[in-house]
C-alpha cells in the first residue's frame, strides 16, 4: 500500500504542476507494457490478452497521458505514434530482460528511436523488467547489449540543463511484483519539462 501511494504520489505531482504530458510506453510485444499500464491506473495484476497487431493503448491520470505501442516489425505502429504525439514528452522503453534472444531486436529498436529526430532531447527510461524470473539479465549485461555500457546519464538527481544531453537511464524492475519501476519514474519526472 505505501509503495502504491507513494508511486501515485510520483505521478500526481507531476500532474499537478504540469499542464499536460505525453508519455510513451514503446518496446517490442511482451515487455509488460500493457502490464504497467494497468499497474498504473488500478494495481490490478493479472494475464492479459496479448493485443492485436500493431497494437496501441492508452490511459490518462489527470493531465498525463500514457500511451504504449508495440514496436519489432510493426512499421505502421510506429507511423501511428509519429503522427499521434506531435510532441512527446518523455518514452519508457521496455525491454523484456529474460528474453536474451530479442536483445538484438530491442537494440535495434532502440537505437532507431534514439536517433529519431522528433524525439530529440526527449527523456529515456529504459525498463529491464521481469527480474522477479531466476535468469533474468543483470541491469549491466541488459546495458551492455543495449549498447548503453556508456551513454547512461546518471541516476539521482543529475543537472543536465544546458548541457543538450539528453537523459538516459537504465531501472530494473518486476511489474508484477511492484518493484523497481516507482525509482524509474521518480528519475524522469525531474527531466519531464
Ligand atoms: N514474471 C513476470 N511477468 C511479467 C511481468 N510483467 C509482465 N509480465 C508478463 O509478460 C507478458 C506480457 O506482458 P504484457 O503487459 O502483455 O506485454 P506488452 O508489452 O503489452 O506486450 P503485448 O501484450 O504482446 O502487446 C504477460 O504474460 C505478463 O503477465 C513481470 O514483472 N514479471
């Protein structure tokens, strides 16, 4: 209950001195997108249906939205999210951190977003989630396969105004166990302008 209340209170503060924000929750299918998006509006955990592909879903708390795409394969979904958010204001980028064999695929994604031209500047959380499974990847061996063993821009509060260094960070978590992704959060709400 107290993590819950205090990862509300995350969320409702920036609510409240924001007029509005975007968030995407963009990864390759099965990262818990749809997983976190339920964690947030109700804490109700459980088996989702898989969605359909190219897959979009979306929930607002106050004036936050959040709004989470499937990417791997799924060009039109990454149209649709060009063309819906002409601003975003910060991605989580979920990466299912058991699934050694799609690294690659996360990476290339990644990257493809890192170097997009309308998410300059814009705030990365990167969530290794699903670290409540035995072989779940270390948060180093997830960065290092992201290639992000140096592009990582520091946990706490790091001042990077001015600096035109765009916030990157790496969190591991397990949604379903309500772990890790409340620090996540607490992170890129101090870069969400
Ligand atoms: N063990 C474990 N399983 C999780 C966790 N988060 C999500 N899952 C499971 O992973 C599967 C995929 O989660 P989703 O939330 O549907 O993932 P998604 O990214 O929305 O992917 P699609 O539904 O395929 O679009 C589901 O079976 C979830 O129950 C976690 O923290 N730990």
């Amino acid at each position: 209950m107290f993590l819950v209340d205090w990862f509300r209170g995350i969320l409702a503060s920036l609510a409240v001195w924001r007029k509005e924000a975007k968030i995407l929750f963009l990864g390759l299918d099965n990262g818990g997108k749809t997983t976190l998006l339920r964690m947030l509006t109700d804490e109700s955990l459980g088996q989702y249906q898989r969605t359909q592909h190219p897959t979009s879903e979306e929930l607002s708390i106050g004036n936050i939205k959040f709004k989470a795409f499937d990417l791997g394969g799924h060009a039109i979904a990454r149209r649709v999210w060009k063309d819906y958010y002409a601003q975003v204001h910060a991605v989580v980028y979920l990466v299912d951190s058991c699934d050694r064999e799609r690294f690659a695929e996360a990476k290339k994604e990644l990257d493809a977003l890192l170097s997009d031209d309308s998410l300059t500047n814009v705030p990365f959380l990167i969530l290794g989630n699903k670290i409540d499974i035995l072989n779940a990847a270390s948060e180093n061996e997830l960065r290092y396969f992201l290639g992000l063993a140096d592009s990582t821009t520091g946990k706490g509060q790091v001042n990077l105004e001015g600096t035109n260094v765009r916030p990157l960070e790496v969190f591991m978590c397990s949604i379903v166990r309500k772990m890790g992704y409340g620090e996540g959060f607490q992170w890129l709400c101090q870069y969400i302008k």
